[in-house]
C-alpha cells in the first residue's frame, strides 16, 4: 500500500493532479530523466527509501531503453550509490560507486570530471568505512583531474600534502 502511495505521489508531483487517469500506471506516466530527479528530490527531502525506489525505477527503464554501456546507466549507479550512502548501506553503496566509476573511465575516458565525482563518493564511502589511505588516494586523484580539467596543472607537492 505503501509503496502505492509513493508511485501515487510522485506522479502528481512530477506530472501534475490532472495528467494523471485510472489506466495510466506510475512506470508509464513519467520518462527516466524525470524519474531521476524525482529521486534526486526525494533525496535531498532525506527519504532514501522512496529515493531508492524511484533511482531503481529510472534504472529500469534506462537500461530497457539504451542498454547497459550508456552513461546515463552510469549517472543511475552514482545515484544509487549516494542514496545508499545515505542509508548507511556501505556495501551497496561501494559496489554501486565502484560500478559507475568503472563505466564512466570506460565510457567518459580518465580526464572527465564525471569520473572526480565518482572518485569522491567512493572516497566518502571509504571515510565512513575507516579506509582513510585507500579515500586519501581517491581524494587525490580527484583533485588531480578536477585541476586538469581547470587548466590548472596540478601541483604534486600540493597535491601530496593535501588534508581530506
């Protein structure tokens, strides 16, 4: 019932009272686009578990649609991966960040600041998860690219003696 509810609500939410009619489901009313910032909302509103279930839905009918080596497959994951963040779920989360990680380098290539954001949810897992050399490292090479990507070279002296 519960869950009935939130498809409910989220359709009037992101469509509007009047676009909604008794044969239209939740899943057919609203695109991928729309249903990721609808879980992007619900998380900043701090209900990871509707967040979760929209992000999960938004996946769904992304990979139906392009398939799974599509960077917006990628964005879901790093959804997910914060929204499980949020729920204290290191492990989902990890595996998740490490996923969008993997297929933004492949997609996106090593330089792209798509790939410093994933580097720093992973690295804000491992904190969490008292991995500080492993987060330390993720950090760094975080700061790396985001410098390059500034067309500022990134000074490794700097760089080493960074706190994070």
């Amino acid at each position: 019932m519960r869950n009935m509810f939130i498809r409910v609500l989220t359709a009037v939410l992101v469509l509007g009272a009047s676009s909604l009619s008794p044969a239209m489901t939740f899943q057919d009313a609203v695109s991928p686009v729309e249903l990721a910032l609808q879980a992007e909302y619900l998380l900043s509103a701090n209900q990871p578990e509707s967040a979760r279930y929209v992000a999960e839905e938004a996946l769904r009918k992304t990979t139906s649609t392009v398939g799974l080596a599509d960077v917006k497959v990628a964005d879901l994951y790093h959804l997910i991966a914060r929204i499980d963040l949020v729920s204290r779920d290191y492990d989902s989360a990890t595996k998740f960040a490490r996923m969008a990680l993997a297929m933004r380098e492949d997609i996106l290539g090593p330089e792209h600041k798509a790939l410093a954001e994933s580097l720093s949810l992973l690295a804000e897992i491992y904190e969490r998860l008292n991995l500080d050399e492993k987060a330390q490292t993720l950090h760094r090479t975080e700061l790396e690219i985001r410098a390059r990507a500034c067309g500022v070279p990134a000074d490794p002296s700097v760089v080493a003696q960074a706190r994070f």
